[in-house]
C-alpha cells in the first residue's frame, strides 16, 4: 500500500503489529535505540547547514558587487566631470580628438563649416596698391575651430569651408585651403598640448610664420599658372604687396582669433552641460 507521497507502508504496519523491542516506524529501519530518528535529524541538520551556506556565499556575492559598485560611483567624478565638459571630447568620441565620431560632434563641424563658407564670401580689400588681394575673416573660423575640437577639426573646416569656391575659381581656392590649413593645423596641435592663453598664442604665432611661407611659395608657383605671369613678375611683387598684405592678414586672423576663442569654448562647454 502506497501514501501520497510515494511512500511504501510496510504490512506489518497495514496490520496493526506493533514490535515494541524494535521499534519500527512507518518506512524505517528497525532500531532498539532510535537511530532511525537520528538519522533524520542529521539529514534535517545538514540541510539546514547547506542552505546557511548559500546564504552566506548570496551575501558575500551581494558585498561584492555592492563593493564595486561604490568604488565606481567615487571613481575620480572630478576628473570626470572635466574630461565629459571639454569640447573637443563632448562627442563621446574622445578629447582630444581620438575618440569616436558622434552625432554632436558631427553637427558642431557642420555648423563651423557652414561658417567658414559664409564668412568666405565677406571680402574687401586692404592695400590700395593690390585691390585684387581681398581679406576674408575664414581663417578666425579655422582656428577657432581647432582651438575648441582639435587638429582634424582644423583640417576639415579648412577644406570644405572653401568648396563653394572650387567651381569659379580653381587655383586659387587651392591656394586658400593650404594656406588655412598651415595657419590652423599647427595651431591647433600647439595648443592641444596645453590649453592656455601662452599656448593659443604661440600657435597662432607658429601657425602664421608656416601660412606665410605657404603662402608666398604658392604665389610663385600657381599663380604664373592662371594669372598669365611669369614666376619672377610674382617675385618682383613679393616685397612691395604680397608679403605686407598677408602679414595683415594673419594678424587680423591672430587678434580676432585671440580674443573670441575663450568665450565661443565658454558657450560650447555651457551647451555640454
């Protein structure tokens, strides 16, 4: 005969004999000392013991993984905060410049190479005796651009700040994009290293010294290629008009540059935040 639980009666107990020397219970071994109960009180105890053991181990996991968590959460929050509020990391794509490409970023570069070409078509004239030679206020752009993303920065919004000017004028939008590009690209790079008013500028500095010799060795190079002159009639105008005009020129570049980056880095970290 069988109970619920699958546990066979054994007849002697379906009949009613009882072996008071032995002491047999319903599915039990017959003992004279009660070792049948002992039996199971171990088995009880050694159940109980193992599920304290699983507790202990649960609780040891969940102190480490509370230990974890609260050695992340004071993980240098300072230094993070400061490397998350600088612009040219704000992509979650990297700081400096290394890291990968975002959609912020993306759009912060569409809107300072939408700059650049606008401010492209803003030209007039500095020297009287050279009124072919006109100013553009494109180069601020170029570097303010590499000040606050860094080097590639630069470079991009030199080369594509000057496309519009590709179809009616060739040769010398060529011009323009090397002579930004050595004008922002070391620039930026100086003053990647160390982000002070020192360091802005040297860069601009260094970047003006390599944009004027660009500048000049082009002039003597393409020129002669579309304006119908020879390279020693552009030689010959190098004193008197190309070289003053440009070092006008890189030093409205310079000034402005000096005095608009802090504040236009200003309101790009206060859009981050």
């Amino acid at each position: 005969m069988s109970t619920s639980n699958g546990t066979t009666i054994p007849s002697d107990a379906t009949t009613g004999t009882n072996d008071t020397t032995g002491g047999t219970g319903i599915g039990g071994n017959p003992t004279a000392d009660g070792s049948g109960s002992d039996t199971n009180s171990h088995t009880t105890t050694g159940s109980t013991t193992t599920a304290t053991d699983n507790a202990t181990a649960t609780d040891n996991e969940n102190e480490n993984t509370t230990g974890s968590t609260t050695a992340d959460m004071h993980r240098s929050p300072a230094s993070s905060t400061l490397r998350n509020r600088r612009p040219d990391n704000a992509h979650s794509t990297g700081v400096g410049d290394r890291g990968r490409w975002s959609t912020r970023r993306i759009a912060m570069y569409a809107l300072f190479v939408a700059l650049a070409m606008a401010l492209s078509f803003i030209e007039f004239p500095l020297m009287p005796a050279a009124p072919w030679l006109k100013y553009d206020p494109s180069g601020v752009v170029c570097l303010v651009a590499g000040f606050a993303f860094g080097p590639s920065a630069a470079a991009i919004v030199s080369v594509l700040g000057f496309l519009p000017h590709l179809f009616t004028n060739p040769w010398g939008t060529l011009m323009a994009v090397l002579v930004a590009l050595a004008l922002s690209v070391p620039a930026a790079l100086i003053y990647r290293r160390r982000r002070s008013r020192m360091s802005a500028f040297i860069g601009i500095l260094v970047g003006s010294v390599i944009a004027l010799v660009v500048v000049l060795a082009a002039n003597l190079v393409i020129t002669p290629m579309y304006a119908h002159m020879t390279m020693q009639q552009v030689a010959a105008l190098i004193v008197p008009v190309l070289l003053p005009f440009n070092i006008i020129k890189f030093v409205l570049n310079g000034v402005i540059t000096f005095l608009i980056y802090k504040p236009v880095s200003t309101l790009l970290n206060r859009g981050q935040a």
